[in-house]
C-alpha cells in the first residue's frame, strides 16, 4: 500500500498491530465456540460506554443489537493450525505480558 510509506515508521506499526491482533485469535474460547466467537461477558462493555461515554439522554441499545455469535462457530482449526497460530503469534507475547 502507497499509503504506508508516508510515515517511517508505518510498516512496523502495522507489522505489530495486526501481530498483537492475531495475538488475541490464540485463546481457548476460540479454539472451543470457532473463530469470532465472543464471550457474552464481554457484551457488558455496552454498560461500561452508556455509563462513561455517551451523551445525557442517548438511548441504550440492547447488547444483542450490537453483537452476535450468531455467525461463529462455523471455522474451528485443527491442532496443527493452532500450532501454527501460536508459533506465528508468540513473538508478540512480549508486548502483552
């Protein structure tokens, strides 16, 4: 991409950035419900952006309006690619630890 070359320091910004985000595909809820699978726990962030970052008076949406699993579930990788996610991802584990 052109567009990358306008800053030095672009390439290994994206490098790292789409490394941490892959970084977070190895997890066992992943593994377990397929890929893009979330956990409804997480759902509760709503709550979290309602109660911080909205505006008085905006409207609170339901979760389910927001996020789904209803499309996960159909790609789950076999041990030897997740073997090979995780061997391409560890590299990262130093800026996450």
């Amino acid at each position: 991409m052109p567009e990358i070359a306008l800053n030095s320091s672009s390439k290994e910004f994206a490098w790292i950035g789409l490394g941490i985000w892959q970084h977070g595909v190895d997890r066992p809820e992943a593994r377990d419900h397929g890929l893009g699978w979330s956990d409804p726990a997480f759902f509760e962030t709503t709550e979290l952006v309602m109660q911080y970052l909205v505006s008085p008076g905006m409207k609170r949406l339901a979760p389910d309006s927001l996020f789904t699993n209803r499309f996960t579930g159909k790609i789950k990788l076999a041990e030897p690619q997740w073997g090979q996610v995780h061997s391409r991802v560890a590299e990262f584990d130093k800026y996450l630890s």
